[in-house]
C-alpha cells in the first residue's frame, strides 16, 4: 500500500460514502478541510451528517469517468466489476481501499506521526474511540486464526461461567453478557470499533471479569480493535483464506500477528498451535512468552508443551488423554481437541488449571452451527460453518468417521464471492475424496455469477481421481435466490436412507443469504428442520 500523503488531499471521492469506514474517514477529512464528494444509493443518518458537515453527496452509483480529484477512497464491500470499472476508467487518479487507509491512520496516530490537527481531526472524527475507554480489572482474551475461532472463544467462555468469574463475549455468533446475547449485525466477526465500546461499556456495568474477543485478520489490519490491548492472545491455525483481500498468506498471518505486535500487553502471554507449522513458526518470533498445545505425543524431555494423547471420536463426542487421566466433551470432530487445548492453554496463566478447563467441558453444549447435530436416526444431518478448505476438509473427515456400515456422505456446500476464489478448486477436491455426494449450491453469490462459482469447483471436483462410485449435483439458478439453497438441502435429505450423513455446510449460524446487494433472511438450522419435517 502506498502512504497516503494526508496534507496534500485537496479533493477526495468516497464511494459508499455511508459505509462504517468510509463515513468516519470522510468525517477526518472533512474536519481537515479537505473537499468531500461521495456516492451512495440512499440517503440515511451518517450521509446527512456528512452533508451537514461539507460533503456533497450523489445518490447513485457511480458512473466510470469521475470528476477530477487527488483521490478516490473505495471500500472492498463494492461489488468487483463496480471497483475495476472505476480503476479502468480514472487511470491517473490514485485509488485507495478504505481499510488499507484505515490501517495506515491508526498506525500513524499510534506512531506519534500526525500533526496536532491530524491528531484533532482523527479525535474528532470519532474514527478510533477504543483509545479513550477505560478499562479496569477486567482481562481481556483475542483469540485468532483462520478456523475454530468462534468455538475457542465459546469454549473459554463456558469455562469461565463454570469456574464462577463473569465472561463477555464478541464473537461471530453475537455478543454475550451475562447469559444473555446482543445480535452484532450480518457476517460480523469482529464488529466496528463503534460497535465495540458500548459493548464493553455494558460488559464494564455488568462487571465481566473476563472478555474475550473473536479478532478477524481484516479486523485486526483495519484498526477495528485499536486502543485494546489483551492479557492473553490465542491462535489457532492460518490457512489459506481471505487472500481476496490480503492477496497472500504472507500478508494475511502479518494482519493476524497484529494481535501479537500491536495489541498484547507487555507482559502478556500467546498461545500457539505447535501442530500449524507454518504460522507456529512465523508467530514463535515474535512471542516473548508463549503457551504451546499439540495433538501429537512427542518423546521429547524437553518439549514444553501442553499436549494429548490417545485421541477417540464417535457420534457422540470426542476423548482424549491429559496426565494420565481421560477427558470426554460432547463435540464433533476430532480436530475441535485442539480447540480444547487452546482454550484450556488461554486460561492457564489467568489462574485456572489445564485439567479444571477439561473438566468444565464435560458439559459443553457446543456453538450453534458448528457441527450441529439436527437430526441422529434414521440418519445424521449436520450443519457447519466451515467455508474454508481447511475447514471443509475437518467437517468431511470427522462427518466420514462416524457413518455407520455402507453409509454415504452427502455434503452441500457452495463458495462465497467477495472471499479467496483460489479455494474454490481445493474444496472441490475435497468434496469427491471424501463425500460420495457433492451437492453444489449458493454461499453468499454476492454479484458474481453463481454457476461461474460453481464451474471452479467443480473443476476442482473433476480433478480429484478416486476409486469407487461418486455424484455431483449442482443448483445454480440464483434467480431464484434462498429457493436454490433450499432445494439443494431438499436434494440432499431426499436422496440419504439409515445409516447416512447429510454434511451441509458453509452458512452454520449466519441468518442471512446474499444476492448481489440483497441480504435475504436466511437459517440453515431453520430450513433444514422444517425440511425434514416434510421429509418425514
């Protein structure tokens, strides 16, 4: 990215004006002095403040050739074909990703490098108020990584509650306080920092001893947490994911150790998956104190590490050995002990013991849409977030394990656009190695054309060999929007009988389907119980 030079911004262009970033961003520069023009598609509540403060705002897209300006901010929400046309047709106008801008602002703020009306400005702006909270004893864990985020920050929460402390929770789910659950907004993980503060306001009110939050690369990289720094930061792996955005796994494991460099206390501790090789090898560096949890015995005297041994699987839940003694939890997939672990390793330095965490987990009710059990017999039916390859590929594994004699996995599944279209090929693969029906069908199309989705992967399916019998079914008529979603799951109960698992995958708890700009109300959960009411 290059630097923005911030004095020399005479005139800017804001594409999506009224978006979160965007609008905050403009309000900077605005109080800079800096001419403001913006578009978005309607008026609302932030467009008519920036109006009132100087912006001149047109409510309509934008049309190719801009008028001429220093600058043009988008945000990477915009549809593609929008952002390439605007590049294309303004060649000698530099453009800027908000969030890029974003990360540099915070940077230079932190840094000390701003002006004092920059420093006014950027106050003012009200773009970053985590730096003004307050914060008491309250500990704070940031758990990151590309899969088993939203479980570890679960996981740490129902051992808080077990073990008698107060845990609030921003997660991909929602936010909870004291038993009770905030909605934070459609595909959020780690909200706005606007979002943030009166969270954690009513989390300082209800007196939370613990917080712990879900941290996103994107969120750690634009400056969502900025001004929080964590007792506590916790990975789980990072894979291939989000290099739409980031571009490269490089770039994507630096914006995830942000949480590392820019927001762990001094005296804080990191917890690190020694079974990731890559990231553990990357995050090792930079760590002055770290916890290391593994799911493979090692011989070694001198290996440190938290690990396990003896791992067992079954419909019903999943046991490992710790020290000698068994441990049971009632989730599954073998892969999630090592979301045990890392919740169990998060804990240990704030006073409660690795065997006390087990415990605890005895009774975890599991996360909503994370391998969620609908339906036991005649055959099993799952639903699962997993919308990465890694992901897909520890859903498929652990939904292989548990099928019962000549047992046919059935998976639906799709690929979100807006997303790494580079896995798209792989979670083909993985859907013919290991699923004896691949039902293809819309993850959040977005603006892309969702038969051209579905052609990557199944390229990717084509080019898996493997032996015995295998199907693909593909529903691609997004004219028909939530229906192709939902015919799809109607395919996949029609065709499973006794012994089957139907694996469907990709939205998990998320309450919503896009089309092009249209979030239509959407449950996996929901639509498959009453699909398989009728099916009964």
């Amino acid at each position: 990215m290059k630097n923005v030079p911030l004095a020399k911004q005479r005139k800017i262009i804001c594409l999506g004006i009224g978006g979160e970033s965007l609008y905050y961003v403009a309000l900077f520069f605005l109080k800079l002095g800096t001419h403001i023009v913006g578009y978005d598609i309607t008026k609302s509540e932030k467009t008519s403040v920036l109006e009132k403060n100087g912006a001149a705002i047109y409510y309509q897209n934008p049309e190719g050739k801009l008028e001429p300006c220093d600058l043009i901010f988008y945000s990477d929400s915009l549809p593609d074909y929008v952002i390439n046309k605007i590049k294309s047709s303004n060649p000698s106008t530099p453009l800027q990703e908000v969030g890029e801008f974003v990360h540099f602002l915070v940077s230079q703020y932190t840094k000390g490098k701003l002006t004092n009306s920059q420093q006014h400005a950027f106050r003012e702006s009200g773009i970053a108020p985590l730096y003004d909270i307050k914060l008491g004893n309250e500990k704070l864990i940031g758990v990151t990584g590309t899969d088993g985020k939203t479980t570890v920050v679960s996981m740490i929460c129902h051992i808080l509650s077990k073990t008698g402390t107060t845990p609030g929770v921003i997660s991909t789910v929602g936010a909870q306080i004291n038993n009770q659950f905030l909605d934070t907004g459609l595909h959020t993980t780690t909200p706005s920092q606007q979002q943030i503060l009166p969270l954690l306001q009513t989390m300082q009110k209800n007196k939370c001893s613990h917080i712990v939050i879900e941290c996103t690369s994107q969120g750690l990289f634009m400056g969502r947490l900025a001004g929080l720094h964590f007792d506590v930061a916790v990975f789980t792996n990072i894979t291939n994911e989000h290099l739409g955005y980031h571009k490269t796994w490089k770039r994507y494991a630096q914006a995830k150790s942000l949480l590392i460099t820019d927001h762990l206390k001094p005296d804080g501790n990191t917890v690190l998956n020694l079974d990731d090789k890559k990231s553990y090898t990357l995050l090792k560096k930079l760590a002055t104190d770290s916890i290391d949890y593994s799911c493979n015995p090692t011989k070694n005297p001198k290996d440190a590490a938290i690990r396990v041994k003896d791992i067992n699987e079954s419909a019903t839940g999943i046991t490992f050995e710790y020290h000698s003694t068994h441990y049971s939890i009632p989730v599954l997939g073998k892969y999630n002990v090592s979301n045990v672990l890392a919740a169990a390793c998060a804990l240990q330095p704030l006073g409660i013991g690795i065997t006390q965490s087990f415990t605890a987990l005895a009774d975890f009710p599991g996360v909503e849409g994370r391998m969620q059990v609908i339906q036991s017999s005649p055959f099993i039916v799952i639903i699962d977030f997993a919308h990465t390859p890694n992901g897909l590929f520890s859903a498929l594994t652990a939904s292989r394990r548990i099928l019962q004699k000549n047992g046919r996995l059935v998976v639906v599944f799709g690929c979100a656009a807006k997303r790494d279209a580079t896995k798209r090929i792989s979670m083909g693969k993985y859907a013919k190695k290991f699923a004896d029906i691949t039902i293809l069908t819309a993850e959040d199309s977005r603006s892309e054309n969702l038969a051209a989705i579905n052609d990557q992967i199944e390229e990717g399916w084509h080019s898996e060999v493997t032996q015995g019998p295998r199907q693909l079914i593909r529903f691609d008529d997004d004219k028909k929007n939530v229906k192709v979603r939902r015919d799809a799951i109607k395919k996949a109960l029609e065709f499973a009988t006794k012994g089957d698992v139907v694996l469907i995958t990709g939205k998990g708890h998320e309450k919503s389907l896009c089309f092009g700009t249209t979030e239509y109300p959407w449950s996996d959960i929901d639509e498959t119980k009453k699909l398989l009411v009728t099916h009964i």
